[in-house]
C-alpha cells in the first residue's frame, strides 16, 4: 500500500488484489486505482460485482467489453466469497485475454484469491504500522482544520487497536467535541472513544501480569457481556505461551501468528510479567475450559470469570 502510488504513476497494471485486514486501505487503494484510469462516464465504465451479483462467466464477460469515451473500464470485485478453485482457474485464463483497456481491482478479505496473486499486482491492506498511521490521521485532521496532539492519537489508534477504518470514524465526532479548539487532547480521545475489545483485552491481561486485582475485576466486569470476549483472551494468551517458547524472530513470528510485528513486540513486553510456568498452566487451563464449556460442565458467561480469577492466582 505504501508504494501503491509511485507503482500507479509508473505503470497501470491490469489487475490489483488487495488483501489485509483494514477497510480503510483497501477503500483508499480503490481509490488511487480509480484516479489513475480517468473514468468520467462512471454509468458506462465502472462496474461492480459482489456476492449477490456475481458470477464467473458474468465477471469474465464484463472484462471484454470495451470502454466508452474513456481509456479504461474499471471492474470491482468486492469480498466474493462464493468462488472455487474451478472457477478461480478459468478467470486466470480470461485475465490472459483480457483487453489492455480493462482494469480489475479485488477486494480480498478472505484470501479467496490468493491462487491468483501471481497474475496480480498485489497491494497489501494490512494494518499500517503506528507511525505510518498517525501520520495518516494528522493529515486526515489537517483537511478539517484540526490538529491532534501525540498522546492523543497514540491512544485514538491504542483503542482502535491500529485499524485506520475505525479511527478515521471517530475522528468525525472529536472534531465535534469542542468546536471553538483545533486541538484534540488525550483527555477528549478517552472521553469520546469506546475501546476495541481487543485493545480491551491487552489491558485486562496487564492488569492480570502485574497482579492488580482491582484492575483486572473492573475490566473484566466490563467484558464479561462482550460476545465471544472469552475466545479473544484465550487466543491472546495462546499467542503470548507460543512466543515464549518460539526461537523465532519477531518477524517470523508474525507471519506464524498472522499479526502485526508491532504486535508481537507488545505481546513480549506483556510476557515479561509472567514465567513460562506460568503461561503453560495458563494454556492448561484454557484447555480444560473449552471443554467444559463443550461439554456443557460451564456456560461461557461463567467461565470467563472464572478464568480471570484462576490467572490472578496462578
């Protein structure tokens, strides 16, 4: 994503997969892709198909036609996840023969399209890493004429735990919060901001790391209604029990775990406050759990309390 324009500017490619997990890079990628084909007669040369409309052989027939009055016809594919490997084959064959004038952008959520990454050019729409993002938003801020300081937009992402898609949403009621002060404050971003659950959980699992019990029933008293909250914290402690016993990198680590490099440098930072010992008893424990809520020996609303008091104490 990041060198998607310099890439634009040098060649337009025929088609673009888009794959991550932030809403907003892939709308903002679609975007840049869109400007640089110059569409004016939107109703003729813009189409777009989801899983309602779509269809291989719909798809397929869309890319032949040929543009009228403009140099390019876009097509946007949009989280299609009704789609087999068949199919997947045969709309590789039709990018082969397409017109040089057809331009296809696919939004990829699910990794439905990865057999075809190498006919593609790929833009990756993962998270963006902390820096990167607050720049985006000091400029995002900078069109409404506001400004944000740096405690405040460390936390805004901290509690949209890194997605720019939600961010960018709260930026439109912290600029309402004060209309007479271009400055949003840390103060306003907790105030206004409701947390990411999975923000929520790294806080409730510091809380357990250091012991402090007062903390760690709050938080949880506030997640206990949350759906599938258990789950979350049963995945962040099986991520930190893997990273104490990997030898991997920090990188490998995230491509293993399918998280952010950023990520792993906080999950290991949170693991200092617990020895291995404890971290396997604690993956025991999740195991027994998950049974008994299988088997029907606990209910999950009972068993998330349940685990929080058991790690307090392990």
């Amino acid at each position: 994503m990041k060198t998607l324009k310099a890439r634009l500017n040098k060649q337009l490619k025929n088609v673009y997969l888009l794959q991550g997990d932030d809403l907003f890079l892939f709308d903002k990628a679609f975007a840049m892709v869109k400007n640089a084909c110059h569409i004016s007669m939107e109703e003729f040369n813009l189409v777009k198909f989801d899983d309602d409309n779509f269809s291989c052989d719909r798809f397929l027939d869309a890319t032949e036609v040929l543009p009228l009055i403009d140099q390019k016809r876009l097509i946007l594919l949009k989280n299609i996840t009704k789609v087999t490997t068949v199919e997947l084959k045969k709309i590789g064959a039709g990018f082969e023969q397409m017109p040089k004038s057809t331009v296809v952008v696919i939004y990829d959520f699910e990794n439905k399209f990865g057999l075809l990454k190498e006919q593609c050019e790929f833009v990756d729409c993962r998270r963006f890493d902390q820096k990167m993002a607050q720049a985006v938003l000091v400029n995002e801020l900078a069109k409404r004429g506001k400004q944000i300081t740096q405690e405040a937009v460390s936390a805004l992402l901290e509690y949209c735990n890194g997605f720019l898609t939600k961010a960018i949403n709260e930026l439109d009621k912290l600029c309402f919060v004060d209309l007479e002060n271009p400055l949003i404050t840390k103060n306003m971003v907790e105030k206004c901001v409701s947390k990411e659950n999975e923000f929520a959980v790294f806080e409730l699992t510091q809380a357990l790391g250091e012991r402090n019990v007062d903390r760690a029933v709050q938080l949880a008293s506030l997640l206990a209604k949350e759906q599938g909250i258990i789950s979350l914290v049963a995945n962040h402690f099986r991520r930190m029990f893997f990273i104490s016993i990997s030898q991997q990198s920090d990188q490998e680590l995230a491509q293993s775990l399918g998280i952010k490099e950023y990520a792993v440098k906080k999950i290991r930072q949170q693991q200092q406050n617990f020895s291995k010992m404890q971290l396997k008893k604690i993956f025991n424990l999740l195991e027994e759990i998950d049974y008994k809520i299988k088997s029907g020996q606990m209910l999950s609303e009972n068993a998330f309390n349940f685990l929080v008091m058991k790690i307090l104490f392990i």
